[in-house]
C-alpha cells in the first residue's frame, strides 16, 4: 500500500515514560507520547495514536 511507514521503536516502554516525565517542551512530550502509545500497543497505528492525542497524524 502506498505511503504505508513501518516504524520501529528501539526504546523499551519504561525509557519512553522516562523520557515523557523530563521532557520540557510541549513538543517533545507529544511526539514522547505518540511514540510510548505506539510502543504500549495503546494505538496500533500512527493515524490512530494522533487521534489520540488530538492531533493529525502529519
């Protein structure tokens, strides 16, 4: 399917929620967060864990 990204998260779970935790900008805490949700299985995609979060996906 075109335009189909296959991402792949190297940090574990608990070093995303660490990194959330001492992230200073609001920037970093969402693209922290859209990351963790896609890492906690939370959001399968990324179109859905932007949905999440209240934002579009881009």
């Amino acid at each position: 399917m075109a335009g189909v990204y296959k991402l792949d998260i190297t940090e574990t779970e608990a070093d995303l929620k660490q990194r959330l935790r001492h992230a200073k900008t609001a920037s970093d805490k969402e693209r922290l967060q859209l990351l963790y949700l896609l890492k906690s299985g939370q959001a399968k995609t990324v179109q859905a864990a932007a949905t999440l979060l209240a934002r579009h996906r881009i």
